[in-house]
C-alpha cells in the first residue's frame, strides 16, 4: 500500500517537475482533490482526542490515499519507557482510503472531510512536500503529544505550501490551557483522565496560543473552516471549498473500567485514614503499619513523578503533586516505622508536613489531578497527629 502511494508520488512529483510553466493550469492539477480529515473519538486511550489526516484523491488515475501522521508500533522494545520520556517516534503512515474509513467505521467514529480551495500550484507543492515527507529519511519523527502530533503535521503540511497569503480571523480572547482543553475530551474517561493530570506539571496550566490549540483534531478543523486566502486580484477565497462526513458516526461501545471514580477512592481513604487515627488514640496504640503502606505506595507513584523530570515533554518536568507523591518516602520509610515501634517521631513527619502544606498553597498555581487535595489531606492528618499521639502515650 505504501509502494502504490510512492508510485503515485512520484508520477505526479515528475510530471510537475516537468512542467515549463509551475503555475499553469494542467490536466493533472485539475484531477487531484485535496482534503483534511478529522476523526471522531473512539474509546481506546490513544485515540479519545481523535485524528487528523490527509486525503489526496485522483479521479483520473483512480488512486484515493489518506495520508497521516500517527502510526507507531506498541511492540516498539521500550515503548512505554521511550514514550514518558519524550523518545516516542511516531511515522508518516499511508493506507488506501477506503481502508482508512472502514477502520474508523468499525470503531463506531465519524469522519468529517473538508475539501481545500487550492490551486494548481499549491497542489503541487503539498504533493511534494509529501513525497519528501514520505522518503524513508524522513517518514519518521519525533513525537510530541502537544507540540508535534499527527494534527500539527498534517497542519504545517497544507498551510506551509499555500503560496497565497493566509487570512486569520479575528480570535476571541479566551483562556484555555493544555489541560482544560484535553479535559473537555476525556471527562467520560475520569481514570484517564486522572492519569494525564498526574502526570502533568505546571506548565499545561498556562494560557496557550490559538495556533498551540491546533493540537487537537477538532480545534484545527474548526480553524479551517475560517480561514480564507487572499488572491492576487485582492479577493478573498475560503480555504474549505466542501465540508461534509464521508463516514457517518455510528455506536460506540464504551467500555466499562474501574467503577469508582478517583474522587470516591481518595474519600475513601480518608475515611479509612479518620478511623485508623482515632482508633489510635481511643486504643492508645501507634499503627505504624497503617503509615509504612501509605508512605510506600505515595512513594511508588513519586517515582513515576521523578521520572518524568527527565523527560523530553515540556509539560512534565516540574509537577507540584510530587510534594505529596514524594519519592523520599520509600527511603524513610522503614526509619520511621522503627521510631514509631519505640513511640517516637521521625523528623521526616515535619518535613512532610511543610511539603503537604507547600502543595495544597501550589493549588493557585497548577491544577491537580482528582482527588488529590483529598489525598493531601489524608496525609496531613498523619503527620499532624503523630506529635498528638505521642503525647498521648507519654501521660498513659
């Protein structure tokens, strides 16, 4: 299927190269259509943002191709390693169009086609900017989820070969952040949900550009439909000449996960956490294996947390929830059962304590991921009322 896109390519890239005159209209030029395909959501995690792609389809010849730029290989060796740090690297993938549709028919997920107003000579510039796209030096790329995706290539790919100039309307000043924007995708999804603000930092909370939003499938669709191009005798021409489904959104099945939303499970836990302390107190007893479990798991989860610090992901590095999620726990955590057994405090408690406090104040700054204020609690009364019940133990 890539040979024939190839082949395809090729003629075309050759009659071009071929022809005296680039901008003269050509029966070749005039038999190829170009499209930008959005695709609807479908509920596998990679694909609850949707898809971009391209469409390039020739009614002389017979070829009809959709073009895009999110293939990549999960039996990849290290993929979920290379992934979290920004080493992913994602391919120009081509498939007969019919295939593509059928995929995404079989998912349930609609596609939206917008039909571009180019001329001859844009045609031909996006046809050879695809056939260099497609050499096998070139095809794969350096994945980036906000910054260089499927949608922003394909983006660059058709506005970066328009030799008219690009009429951007007027854009409201609103405010939207890589995080509110993917959470307005992924609310139906609360543990993929939690998971994504887990491991996003600070920086997904800023206000981005209308161009950084394009990110998104939907968005830069959205986009195309008012954009327009100014002509050489001052008209203006909309980009989109046609907008319509090719495929028609069908029934998803939605599949069932963890019942229990991120929210009811920190509840949960400081319900538990509630009755262990006061059953302490009441008893007169120090539960340290209650505190060692919560320090090694909030550690574990710390230590994803400090992996990405070093990932390539901008949006990663420097994430406020590792106060609570801290790593260090793991390494104090047997010390301070130890000092628990003999009814004395460990100074990490403290130290916590001032990094519990120094997260819930952090809560200006960034937005954090369900359920974890409520977490942040939990902990807090931990450390509070270790200096409580030691006082209590000593007037028994």
């Amino acid at each position: 299927m890539k040979v024939t896109l190839l082949t395809f390519i090729l003629c075309i890239a050759a009659f071009f190269h071929s022809t005296e005159c680039r901008g003269e209209t050509t029966e070749a030029t005039d038999s190829i259509e170009i499209s930008l395909l959005t695709c609807e959501p479908h509920p596998a995690i990679y694909s609850l943002y949707g898809h971009t792609a391209i469409r390039v389809q020739n009614f002389s010849t017979g070829e009809d191709i959709a073009v895009n730029y999110g293939v990549f290989d999960f039996n990849t060796p290290n993929f979920f390693l290379r992934f979290s740090l920004g080493h992913t690297d994602y391919c120009m993938g081509v498939v007969p169009f019919s295939y593509f549709c059928s995929e995404y028919r079989n998912y349930g997920s609609g596609i939206i086609q917008q039909v571009l107003n180019l001329t001859d000579a844009e045609k031909e510039k996006i046809l050879a900017a695809l056939h260099e796209n497609y050499l096998p030096e070139n095809r794969e790329y350096r994945y980036n989820y906000f910054y260089d995706n499927c949608t922003t290539r394909a983006r660059d790919i058709l506005l970066n070969n328009l030799e008219r100039e690009l009429i951007k309307p007027q854009q409201a000043d609103d405010v939207k952040t890589y995080r509110s924007m993917i959470h307005d995708y992924n609310t139906d999804y609360p543990w993929a949900r939690w998971g994504n603000d887990i491991l996003l930092g600070f920086q997904a909370d800023r206000n981005t550009t209308h161009e950084e939003r394009q990110f998104l499938p939907f968005n830069l669709s959205n986009d195309f439909d008012h954009l327009e191009l100014l002509c050489p005798d001052g008209s203006h021409d909309k980009l989109v000449n046609n907008k319509f489904y090719v495929v028609n959104p069908g029934i998803q099945e939605q599949e069932k996960g963890f019942p229990l939303r991120p929210s009811i499970c920190a509840l949960i836990l400081l319900a538990l956490t509630i009755v262990v302390t006061t059953l302490e107190f009441v008893c007169k007893r120090w539960f340290w294996l209650y505190d060692t479990i919560l320090m090694i798991l909030t550690g574990i989860c710390g230590l994803v947390l400090t992996w990405m610090i070093f990932s390539s992901h901008p949006t990663v590095n420097f994430n406020l929830q590792i106060l609570v999620m801290n790593p260090l726990t793991l390494i104090f955590a047997y010390s301070v059962a130890r000092r628990a057994c003999q009814h004395k405090i460990h100074w990490w408690w403290k130290v916590w304590t001032i990094l519990i406090v120094a997260f819930l104040i952090g809560r200006f700054l960034q937005c954090y991921a369900e359920g974890m204020l409520i977490l942040a609690l939990s902990l807090l009364v931990r450390c509070i009322s270790r200096g409580l019940l030691k006082k209590r133990l000593e007037h028994r």
